[in-house]
C-alpha cells in the first residue's frame, strides 16, 4: 500500500491512457485516483445523442478495466449540471487529502466556465489544478495571424498549424506505469445513455487501434480520390471515438507517419484533422460560437422559415430527394453520416428550405455518435454560409448533381432507401413522379430551380439592406 500524496485525475473526453497529457503528468507526480462525473440533466441540454452518452457508459467500463490493470481506481459521481462539480469536487480533495487536481481542457463555453469556476474553488482549499491540451495538438490561441489575432480563414490556419507542429509536438504521451495499490475501490459504471449499433461502434482500445491501422494501411492512394463517394467505406470513421477522446490525436498522426509513405494520403488526411483543429480554435477563442450566435455578426438578423412540418420531412428522411433522405436516414439507423452527404443534407435545410441552422445542428446533436460540440457548430456554420471561412451564400448544393457525381450508380441511396433499390442507376437520383407513386416514395417536397432563385434573391436583398 502506498502512503504518497493521492493525485486527482478528472476524466471527461479523454477516455484513453495512451496520449492523455494529464494522465501521464499526473502518474510522473506520484499516484493517481481518477474520478468521472455523470451529468445527465447537462448532456441532455447540450443535446448529446443517447446512442453518444451509450457509447461513452461502455467505453468507461472498459476504460475503468485498463485503469485497474495499472492500478488505478477510478469513481463515479453523478451529478445533474456542471455548477455541482466545484463543490463535489472540495469535498472529494478533502476526503482523500488531496493537493493536486489534473485534467485535459474542453473549449465550448458552459466547460471552460465550469473549469474555471473548479480551479478557483479548489485554490481556496490549496488544491492546484494542472491543465493540459489533450484534445489538439496546438493549444487555442497558440496559431495566430501577423497581428496576433485567430485565423478567420482555414488555409491560412492551416498553413501556421503546419509550420508549428514539430516531430516533439506530434508524438503521444505515453500510458502511464504501473502504480502501487491504493486502499480506494473503483466504482461500478452505471447504466446511462441510449442503445447504438454495437456491430458498428466497439469499445475497446483493441479494436479502436485496429479501426485506425487497417484505415491508415489500405487508405494509399485511396483516401483523396475516394473519401467523397458515401457509399465506399474510404474514410476512418474514426470519429465518435475522438470526440469522446477513445483514441488521441497524436496517436493518429503517429501511425499516419509510422505506417504510410503515400504524401497525398498524409496531407488530406492531414487536412481534415486540422479542420477538427481549427473548429476547437474558433469555439476557444469566440464565445459567440457558444452562445447560439453566428461567427459573421450581421448574418444573426437573417430570417428563417418557421415550418415545422417541412423540418420534420427532412428530419424522418422523406424530402423525395433520394440522397438527402438516404443521409437522414443512415443518421438515425447509425449514429454516423458521411461527411459530403454532412454538407448536402445541411444545405438543403439552410439553403432551400431556409430552416434556421441551428434547429439541424441540434438535430444532428440529438443522433450523431460523434455529435462534437466545435465540428458540429462550425460544420453547419459552413453550410448556412454564417461562419468562418463558410460556402458563399451563392454557392446552393443541387442535391441531384451532388448525387449523380458522388453516388454515380445510386448504390448508397439503394442501402438506405431501399423502396427505390429496382429503380436503375441512371434515375434513381430524380425517380419520375410514377415511380415514386408505385414504390410509395414521396415525390419532391420542393421545386429545387425555385428555391434556388428564391434564396438568392433574398441573401443578395439582405446583404444590401445589411451594408
Ligand atoms: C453539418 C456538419 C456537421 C458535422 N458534425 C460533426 C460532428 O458533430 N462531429 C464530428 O466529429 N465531425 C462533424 N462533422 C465533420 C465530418 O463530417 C466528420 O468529422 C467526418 O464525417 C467523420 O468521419 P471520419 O471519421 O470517417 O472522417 P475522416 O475523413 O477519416 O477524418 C478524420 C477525422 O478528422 C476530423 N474531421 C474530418 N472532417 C472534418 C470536418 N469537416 N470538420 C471537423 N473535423 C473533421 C474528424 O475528427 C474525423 O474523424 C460535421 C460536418 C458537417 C458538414
């Protein structure tokens, strides 16, 4: 048994041992007990999908096993709201004498308060807490313009986050060693969150690196040419398990280097893992993000349709256009949807049928395995043409020459509508009035030449009353 100073260890999105910053500072200072708080009531406000809250109950058990095999114990507390944690947390330091607090930061704005708010709480019983960024590889506001502002634009980040990020910045933390028992038992992981595809989203360390090597081996040329076709299986789905932080960045990046030569691979790849960078940036640095507001302050007072019973088409999947209905629907069925199927669904929404953005993100939320606070705001940002670096208003998505070039023989909208499976490549993208009324498939909601017209005519008026 060890008589050391206890460490506290607080786990929230980082539910690894290999590139866990705070966990590897924290076992170097002595020994560690690790604490997760449940906070039902807050998720639920956040819109956390329950299949997301699922996924992260079965990964702490597990995660809690891997603990335990290094000795580590780790405690549950539940909670309803973050303003508990502070108090919840004096009270644990004081049972267990402890001095030191460790945790990895969150960005959006209720977290960073909260954060905050425990730091201050902690100080006055000479608890010092140790924060690290190991959620990204640069730490917000440490990738800035010349005059020291945050990039508003993303290749310009980009361009500053590769300059900046040497082969010491790429490489993961280490697990930490093996410690000596504590008198301290490791709590049951109750039961919370929703069902999810467990065919689909394993939990263990075990499977996640094997998602992430077999991914990085086979994606050699591949991953450039192919990651936009949704119904090839061309891209990591790696997701969900970074954004309840089952695997680390840097873990990625180092099997990235340490796998594959291909340098087109690397760069896009690369790419998209920025983009997850520059999103967190953005959410640290502006709390407007947080705060249900647009980046571009003016677009705030544009006007969205109020039509509740046209949301909820879009919502059930049943638009009549086949590629935005075959999106929603393997939303639901799955957890995931494919990134360019990500960007046509949100601009039919925001862009044809002008529904305010952020009832999509919160639907998106309420069903995404991966539903992430930063990508989530700044991916449907970027849709509604509101955000930084977003699509201009002028350029709207055909959700029909979006299918032809990117679902060329309609083989993911057969999957997941398969009422228009008999219908062959060349029509099923637009399936005849006839068809859609034989195979009982809505027809069109909407006339997209119209619509079009339509919301460039208001986006241009806007703009020119807005100057
Ligand atoms: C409207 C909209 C909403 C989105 N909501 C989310 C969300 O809630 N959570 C989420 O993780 N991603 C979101 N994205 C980004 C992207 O669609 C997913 O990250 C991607 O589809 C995940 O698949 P993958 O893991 O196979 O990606 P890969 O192509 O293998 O990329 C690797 C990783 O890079 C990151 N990444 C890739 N593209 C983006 C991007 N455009 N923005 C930010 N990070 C990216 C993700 O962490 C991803 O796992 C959204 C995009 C849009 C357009």
């Amino acid at each position: 048994m060890s008589h050391s100073p206890l460490h506290l260890i607080w786990f929230r999105n980082d539910l690894r041992l290999n590139d866990n910053p705070a966990l590897f500072n924290a076992a170097k200072a002595g020994s560690v007990v690790g604490v997760f708080f449940i906070c039902e009531k807050q998720w639920q406000e956040h819109n956390d999908s329950p299949a997301k809250l699922g996924l992260i109950a079965d990964r702490l058990r597990e995660f809690s096993k891997e603990l335990k095999q290094k000795n580590i114990p780790l405690k549950i507390i539940a909670v309803d709201y973050f303003t508990e944690i502070p108090g919840k947390l004096t009270q644990f330091c004081k049972k267990h004498a402890i001095h030191d607090l460790w945790f990895n930061n969150e960005y959006p704005l209720n977290e960073k308060k909260r954060d905050d708010q425990t730091e201050q709480e902690l100080k006055k019983i000479s608890v010092t807490s140790h924060r690290f960024n190991g959620d990204v590889i640069l730490p917000p506001g440490s990738v800035l313009n010349n005059s020291g502002s945050m990039f508003q634009v993303f290749t310009p980040f980009s361009n500053a986050w590769r300059l900046r990020a040497n082969p010491e910045i790429l490489t993961a933390f280490k697990p930490p060693r093996k410690q000596s028992e504590l008198a301290i038992e490791s709590d049951e992981i109750p039961q919370f969150g929703g069902e999810y595809r467990t065919d689909l989203w394993q939990v263990t360390t075990k499977s996640i690196h094997s998602r992430l090597h077999k991914f990085v081996e086979r994606s050699e040329q591949s991953y450039k040419e192919l990651r936009d076709f949704p119904a090839i299986n061309a891209t990591s789905t790696l997701s969900p398990y970074l954004t309840i932080g089952a695997v680390g960045i840097r873990e990625c990046i180092q099997v990235l280097i340490e796998t594959n030569s291909d340098e087109a691979f690397h760069r896009q790849w690369l790419t998209e893992l920025i983009w997850r960078e520059f999103y967190r940036h953005l959410i640290a640095t502006n709390p407007r993000l947080s705060q249900g507001l647009c980046f571009k302050p003016v677009a705030d007072n544009l006007q969205w349709q109020v039509n509740q019973s046209n949301f909820q088409r879009w919502c059930d999947g049943k638009t009549g256009f086949p590629i935005v209905d075959a999106g929603m629907r393997q939303l639901k069925q799955t957890g995931w949807m494919h990134n360019r199927v990500r960007m046509i669904t949100a601009a039919f929404l925001t862009k044809l049928l002008r529904i305010d953005w952020r009832l999509g993100e919160a639907h998106f939320m309420q069903h995404l395995m991966d539903g992430d606070f930063a990508s989530n705001n700044g991916g449907w940002q970027w849709s509604a043409s509101v955000g930084a670096d977003s699509v201009p208003y002028f350029r709207i998505f055909n959700p029909y020459r979006q299918a032809e070039k990117f679902d060329p023989q309609g083989n993911y909208v057969r999957k997941f509508v398969p009422e228009l499976s008999s219908i062959n490549d060349k029509k099923i993208h637009q399936p005849s009035t006839l068809s859609c009324e034989t195979l009982g498939y809505p027809n069109p909601m909407i006339d997209y030449a119209s619509e079009r017209k339509k919301t460039l005519e208001i986006w241009s008026e806007f703009l020119n009353t807005a100057r």
